[in-house]
C-alpha cells in the first residue's frame, strides 16, 4: 500500500496534463470497441418517440403503488445523473492521454447521450407515476450520491486503468445485473420498455469496459495492478457496500423509505426488484466479477457485510 500511495504522490507532482494531439490516430486499435461503437450507433433511439408513454394507465395501480414507483424511479434518477458529469469527464481524461487510441474515444461521446437519456426515462417515468422527488428525504442518504466521480476521473494521481476497472466493471456491472433484475419483474409496458432500452445501453457500457482492461492488462505492471486493486476495493467497500446500487445496504434505517418502495414497486410491477432478488443478484455478480478480474491478473480481497454475508 506505501507502493501505492508514493505513485500517486510522484503523479501528482507532475505538470497538468495536456492535450498531445499528434500524431492522430484514427484508425481502429480495438476491434471490438470499435465494433461497440458502431453498435452504439445503429442502436440510437429517442426516448419521446420509442417509449410508449401513452400506454401508461394510473387508474390500474393503488395509490400507494404509485406513490413508491415515483419515489424508486426519482432515485433511480440520481443515480443516473452520475453518468452525465463522469462520462465527459472520462473521455477528456484520455483523450489528454499520449497516444490514447480513438476507439474509447468515440464509443464515449455515444455513451454520454445515452446516459441522458436514461436520466431522462427516470425522471419522466417518476413524474408519471405521482410525481419526481427532487432530493432523498434523509440528508445522510443524500451524501451517497454526492461522490463527484468526475473529479477523481480527472485525478492525474488515478491511473485511466484504475477507474475504469471500478467504476466501469465494478460499478455499472452491478448496476446492469439489478437492471436486468427490474426488467424480468416489470409487467407495466411502460417501465418494461425503459427498462429494455437501458438494459441494452448498459451492456455495451460494460462491455466496454471489460474490454478496456483485457486489452491494456498485458501493459500492467504489479504496481499497477496493486493500484487497480485497491480503487477496486475502496469503491466496493465504500460504495456499494454502503448502498449506491442497493438501498437496503444502507447501514442503520437512512434508506429506509428507499427500500420500502422499492418492496411495493416491485409487488405492482412497475420495474423493481425485492431485496431478496438483488441480494441473489449481487452475490452471482460478485462470483462472476472474482472470475474475471482473476482472468486479468486482479485479486481484490474478499468483503464481510451483516445484511448481505460474505463476498
């Protein structure tokens, strides 16, 4: 760890880092980035013409069905809204980066538009439903969101690698495998149809970054692998573990109203899970995460959590 924090220490020592633009490279390095990119394209869709907002009937659900489906999709929301400051901020990071490829380059810039329009689908869906909230009720829930993921994906002392592996892998990949939850439970065509279009999105998000890391693994030293590690670690424990993703992770009762809407959106099916069902999903993730993350030569440490057990 002394390792670690020296690196970082020398980085941030160094001058701010700044655009080399040539020589530009644009053609093709990763054929499968690329092959995401182009994928990213033909997928385009609009979220006021291709979600059949029309079909939603209020008078089929309880009041207080709709009452929690507005509050689960306006957290959703805040969750979302993440992705609009740290996709940019990512993509400016490596394009300040000597010689970074293209491909990354240009799947981000779609990247970003669709995580607007994931915000967009949230909030709206929320408003639907009975109304967006704009903020958590609880304060110390609240300062979960606030993580400025930007700022640290700018960091010149984070490695590209590092942030990529934890907040792409580790994060979105959590976040895709309890979207893909929320859809199998949704029978409302409304949620059903967003819940597809950010399904779809979302697995070329991470695939992406799974990508990434199996591509530039063969440059890692075992310095850089101890620091990948350890971002790894610090947003699993830190993070997701402390209730990002899954309210009911949220230590004491701060989330309280979270996951009991999530309980009643999930029995209306308007596009949530029970935590039951994200507990089997996250253990599985965290099964299949150990298996990949070994295949690249990364070995985070195994995590203890009293609602969730052992990981």
């Amino acid at each position: 760890m002394v390792s670690v924090t020296a690196a970082r220490l020398d980085r941030r020592r160094m001058p701010p880092l700044v655009e080399r633009r040539f020589p530009l490279h644009l053609e093709p390095k990763f054929v499968s980035i690329r092959s995401l990119y182009e994928a990213a394209k033909k997928g385009r869709w609009d979220p006021e013409r291709n979600i059949p907002w029309a079909k939603f009937d209020r008078g089929a659900y309880a009041k207080d069905a709709l009452a929690a489906a507005a509050l689960s999709w306006s957290r959703r929301a805040w969750t979302e809204y993440g992705g609009m400051p740290e996709t940019p901020a990512i993509l400016i990071r490596i394009c300040l980066e000597h010689n970074g490829e293209s491909d990354p380059k240009m799947f981000l810039t779609v990247r970003g538009t669709e995580e607007a329009w994931h915000v967009e689908c949230c909030w709206r869906f929320a408003e639907l439903a009975g109304g967006y909230r704009q903020a958590p009720a609880n304060p110390a829930y609240a300062e979960l969101f606030n993580q400025g993921f930007h700022r640290k994906a700018f960091d010149p002392s984070v490695i590209v690698d590092a942030y990529i592996a934890a907040h792409v892998a580790v994060q979105d990949g959590i976040d895709l495998e309890l979207y893909r939850s929320h859809l199998r439970h949704a029978t409302d065509p409304v949620a059903g149809a967003i819940l597809k279009r950010l399904v779809q999105d979302k697995e070329r998000h991470v695939t992406f970054g799974w990508v990434y890391l199996a591509e530039r693994a063969k440059e890692w030293t075992p310095a850089v692998r101890a620091e990948i590690v350890g971002e790894i670690e610090h947003v699993i424990a830190d993070l997701e573990l402390a209730g990002y993703h899954c309210a009911w992770l949220v230590p004491g009762d701060a989330a309280a109203e979270i996951v009991a809407a999530d309980e009643a959106t999930r029995a209306a099916g308007l596009g949530a899970s029970s935590v039951a069902e994200e507990t089997a999903v996250l253990k599985q993730w965290f099964a299949e995460a150990r298996a990949a993350f070994a295949g690249l030569g990364l070995e985070p440490r195994g995590f203890e959590h009293p609602r969730l057990g052992r990981v």
